[in-house]
C-alpha cells in the first residue's frame, strides 16, 4: 500500500511542521508574548487611569453641582432679603415723607398765623389811634350839647343798674 519513503517522508513532513510550530511558538512565547502582555498591561493601566481619572471627574462634578445649588439657594435667599429689605426702605421713606409734608405743612401754617397776627398788631398799631382820635372827636361833637351828655349818662347809669 504505501510505501515506506511515502510514510517517512509525511512522519518527517509533520515532525517539521511540529518542530517549526515549537520554533515558532518557542520564539513567540520569549520574545513576542512578553512584550505583547506588556503592551496588553500597559493598555489595561491606561485605561485603569482613566477611569479613575473619570471617577474623579464624575466626584468633582458631582461636588461642584452640589455647590452650585447650595450657592444658587444661597442666591435666591439674599435676593429675597434684598426685596424685603428694598420694600421695608421703601415704606420707610414714604412714611419718613409723609412726616416731612406733615411737619412741613404745619410749619407754613404756623408761619401763615405768625404772619396774620403780625399783620394783625400792625393793623391796630396803625389804625387804632386813628380811629381813637376819630371816636374822640366824634364824641366831643356829640357831647358839647349838654343835653345830650345827660341822656347818654342816664342812659348809662340805667344800663349798669339793670345788669
């Protein structure tokens, strides 16, 4: 059947496939399989960095969304005492004004009386020794008759014994 050079020539034709697949495998395992699993841990530790690198990120982002908010609360709160604050000057100073126009109107009010009653005094100063000299003249003209002075004195004495 078959021949022995035929049986050789394939046992040897696989002992040399073998023995180039240990080469092969041999020089695969000291020098290519090293530096692949190098280049393999190398890989994996910077992809390890990197996600630490990513896990920091998502903390740091985490803790300045956090502040973000506390400081937006804080915001809104500030501006809200800033309204109030805003509205409670507001009612002070219209009630401040209102005093002022009160104090004020009261003020030309009482400069207007000073001023009637000045007028006023200025009034009698000029006109009442005027109209004293016109009464006295008036009655001197009335009372020269003595008739007349005697009527008005019963006249007054009657007056005063009623009352």
């Amino acid at each position: 059947m078959y021949d022995t050079t035929v049986i050789l020539f394939w046992i040897f034709r696989w002992l040399n496939i073998i023995a180039i697949l240990l080469v092969a495998a041999y020089f695969f395992r000291k020098k290519l399989l090293h530096a692949i699993k190098d280049k393999i841990a190398q890989r994996r530790n910077f992809f390890q960095s990197l996600y630490q690198q990513l896990e920091k990120t998502v903390l740091k982002n985490v803790s300045i969304n956090k502040s973000i908010d506390v400081q937006q609360q804080d915001s809104a709160q500030l501006l809200k005492k800033a309204e109030q604050w805003s509205h409670a000057v507001a009612i002070v100073q219209r009630e401040y004004e209102e005093v002022y126009e009160q104090r004020l109107k009261k003020m030309i009010r009482y400069r207007e009386e000073q001023l009637e009653h000045f007028a006023m005094q200025q009034a009698c100063k000029d006109i009442v020794p005027i109209a004293l000299k016109d009464a006295k003249a008036t009655l001197k003209k009335k009372f020269e008759k003595s008739e007349v002075q005697t009527k008005y004195m019963n006249d007054l004495i009657s007056f005063m014994k009623k009352n």
